[in-house]
C-alpha cells in the first residue's frame, strides 16, 4: 500500500511538471523598461567635393570660319554648403586640379582649377578661331587624372556641338534708278539696291546710299542716307528701296555701298560697293513741245497739185503748255530764179497740252509757177510763248519735188 502511494505520488510530480513548462503561470510584474538610446539623423547623402562641369557654351550665336570666339566652360562644386538636415554647415571643399579642354580633336588647353568651396562655381574661358565650316565638338573635363576622392566622377565630363559656317559674302547684284536719265521738277528720284548674300548666314547692317548733287551757281546737294539690311541666310536676297525728291535742278550722281561699317566679317570684302553708279539730270518744270512727226501726201507734184504736210506735236514736259502756234515756211510760188531766198511764212495755232497730249495740225499749199526742189521747215512756237525746257526737238524739215 505504501509502494502504491509512492508511486502515485512520482506520477502526480511528473504531470505537473509537463504541465508547468507548457503553461507556465501568470503573474502582475512591472514591465521591463529599455534603455533610452539618442536618435541620430542620417549624415547628408555626400559630405565630399563633386565636382561637376555645369555648361560650355559660346560668346557668339552665329560661329563663322575666321571669325574668333570665346569658349567659357562653368565647373562647380555641387555639394551643398549646408546639411540639408540639421542645417549646419559642411565642409566639402575641392583640392587644386586641373581642367582639360579638348576642341575637336585636340586638347586646346589646360586650365589649373583652384580649390572651390561647397556650392562655389567658377567659368574658365578660352578663345578660338576656327578654320574649316561644319561641326565643331568641344569636351570639358575636370581632374582628368582622377586625383581627386569625390562622390561622384560621372558629371566630371560634359561636351557640346557647336556648328560652323562659311563667312557670308554680301553683295549688290542690281542698283536701279527711276527715272533713268533725266527728271523734270518737281519729282522724284525712285532707287531699288538688291542685295545677295553668297555666303554664310550674316548678321543685320545697313545700306548706304550716296548722292552729289552739282548745282550750277549754288551750293552742292549731298545725301548719304544708311538704310537696314536684316540678316540673310545663304543665297537669300532682299530689296532696299529710297526715295530722294531734288528741289534744285542739277546733275545728280548716285551710288551706294552694303555694310559700310563692316559690321559683317565676309569672305570678299571688295564686292560690296554698286556695279553701277547713276547720273541723272534734273531740271526745270515746264512744258517739253516735241515736233513728233512732220509727212507730206506726196513727196512730188505737178502744177495746181495740192501738197498737204501733217504736223504732231505732243507735250513731253510735266506742266501744261499753253497755247502756241506752228510756222511752215516755204518757198514763194515763183519762177525758180526769181524765189531763192524769199520765204512764205504759215501758221496754225494748237490749245494748250498737258503731259502726254498731242496736237496735229495740217498745211495745204500748191505751186502754179515754180518749178524745182523746193524743201519746208516747220518750227513749233517760235515766238517763245511757252516755257519749254528743251527747244531741240521743236523744228524738222521736209524736201519737196516740183514738176
């Protein structure tokens, strides 16, 4: 019996235990507290110098062959000069170095870099002048020889094409002037310059337009207006009109040049000027009576046969004329010896013409007695009545034949 509760007893030891570990008791203990640790921001993403070449750009927008430029390259040491997190100030500055600069396909230069504070840039410049058209490719780099520890070495290298053209060539391909000889006061001077650009893209300048005025008895007239001339690409053409109006009468010579200034750095300098230089007279205003036509029916009669000579007249000037009057002289209706010398004077009177009017008039006339070869003259206003600038074409002759 004593076995028996013994033993019961170990079994009863040996269940609790098994139960014990799988559930353990329960009890209300104060939590365990852990240790206050102080929280530390992460460090900026880079406390190093990085150096960078920002740009390369070029002095000029338009890059012509000859025509010198500058380079400037922009390298900066892109690390912040203060942590973007606790605000305070970092030190990241760069030791000295070098910068390389390689136009095309040979190094051009090398540029010692000073040392740059955090944020700090700097632009380094060369000069160039190219020799051949086309693309022109320049390469930057900072520390070449990798000298330097930094963050980052992909932004250490930048390139950039740049083009080249040929050097424009301007020239004035055609100077017109309207009228082309002579004006008649009051009027005006109508002067067209064509200009061609053979070369390259140029950039704007001006056309000058000269003029001397010889004026008789008083003083001379000279103009040199300069007129724009926008920029023109390569074959492109463009008209530069001017109007002049003379006051005085004279003799007027015009000329002309393009880029007077030499605003344009061309590749032919000496083609700029006019490939013809002008002159027109001006004069006076007034009537201009021309004596455009003088016929007759026939060029010989017999006896008691009617000649008839026709006469035109028109007004060339540019102001009304007046009335005038138009003469035939002949030769009297005598026998052949006894005419010579002794003339018969008729007349026909014309209205007054404006610019472009014409006036005709008809002379009927016979011989019963001479016999021969007798010729007219017909003269337009030799009285003088009008003001006609010009009495050279106021007078023709005709030859006749008697039978």
């Amino acid at each position: 019996m004593k076995k028996l509760t013994l033993f019961g007893n170990i079994l009863f030891l040996l269940l609790f235990a098994v139960q014990g570990w799988a559930n353990p008791p329960h009890f209300n203990m104060p939590a365990k507290q852990l240790p206050n640790k102080q929280f530390n921001p992460p460090k900026t993403p880079h406390s190093q110098p990085d150096l960078a070449v920002k740009s390369i750009t070029a002095s000029d927008s338009l890059l012509q062959v000859g025509k010198e430029f500058t380079i400037v390259v922009t390298v900066k040491n892109t690390t912040s000069p203060r942590n973007p997190f606790t605000g305070k100030p970092q030190q990241a500055k760069s030791l000295p170095t070098k910068l390389s600069l390689q136009i095309g396909r040979t190094t051009h230069a090398i540029f010692s870099l000073s040392p740059l504070n955090a944020g700090q840039s700097v632009n380094l410049s060369q000069k160039y002048k190219p020799r051949h058209p086309g693309d022109l490719t320049v390469t930057a780099v900072v520390d070449p020889n990798n000298q330097l520890r930094e963050h980052n070495r992909r932004n250490n290298t930048r390139s950039r094409t740049f083009h080249v053209s040929q050097p424009p060539d301007l020239r004035i391909i055609s100077f017109k002037a309207v009228p082309g000889k002579t004006l008649l006061l009051p009027g005006s001077i109508d002067l067209v310059a064509t200009v061609k650009n053979f070369g390259g893209p140029s950039q704007a300048t001006t056309m000058l337009f000269t003029l001397h005025g010889n004026i008789d008895n008083d003083m001379d007239v000279v103009e040199r207006p300069k007129k724009p001339v926008r920029a023109l690409t390569h074959n492109e053409t463009i008209r530069i009109p001017w109007r002049f109006t003379p006051v005085k009468p004279g003799l007027y010579i015009i000329g002309g040049q393009v880029d007077p200034d030499n605003k344009v750095a061309e590749s032919n300098e000496s083609n700029n000027v006019v490939p013809q230089i002008h002159q027109i007279q001006v004069k006076e205003g007034g009537a201009d009576l021309d004596l455009i036509s003088l016929s007759a029916n026939h060029n010989h009669r017999h006896w008691y046969q009617k000649f008839v000579v026709t006469a035109q007249v028109t007004n060339r000037g540019n102001m009304a004329s007046g009335p005038f009057k138009i003469h035939l002289y002949r030769l009297f209706d005598k026998p052949a010896g006894w005419a010579q010398g002794s003339r018969k004077d008729t007349s026909k009177s014309c209205p007054s013409l404006t610019k472009g009017q014409t006036c005709t008039v008809k002379f009927e006339f016979e011989y019963k007695k001479y016999v021969g070869n007798p010729h007219v003259s017909v003269r337009v206003d030799p009285e003088k009545k009008v003001k006609d600038f010009n009495r050279r074409n106021n007078q023709r002759k005709l030859h006749l034949r008697v039978l």
